[in-house]
C-alpha cells in the first residue's frame, strides 16, 4: 500500500517545487504532473514526486483531516 500525502505548493523553481505540510517544507519533482500547477495549488506527493493535482478544497479538507489525527482531537 502507498500513501500520497496533500501538500501545499509554496514555491516553484522549474521542475522542482517546494512544499509544505504542516509546517514542514520539501522539495519535490513535478515533471510527473500531466498539468501545470502554481503557488497555492495542492497535490498529492509520495516518495518525492508529485503525483496529481487536487482541488483546493479537498487539499485543505486532507490537511484538516491529518492535522486532527496528530493533535489527537
């Protein structure tokens, strides 16, 4: 089983993006993306690649969701 982790996109330089997920920022490749994504833009990340773009809602919904698990609520 693989687990692809919502993130934040809050940087771009060329193929390489940097990301932020809770407080933690990555840098990713983006070369597997079929479609351009921009500052704000959430996807779905596993194993350093970015995998699929998501929607902004169901981005921040995922981070909710994965901010109650680690604060316990």
């Amino acid at each position: 089983m693989c687990l692809a982790i919502p993130s934040k996109v809050v940087e771009i330089k060329g193929a390489v993006a940097t990301i932020d997920v809770h407080g933690v920022r990555r840098d990713i490749n983006i070369t597997l993306l079929p479609e351009e994504i921009g500052i704000g833009d959430y996807v779905l990340v596993h194993a350093g690649f970015a995998l699929q773009k998501i929607d902004r809602e169901a981005g921040d919904d995922a981070i909710k969701l994965i901010n109650e698990v680690l604060e316990g609520d």
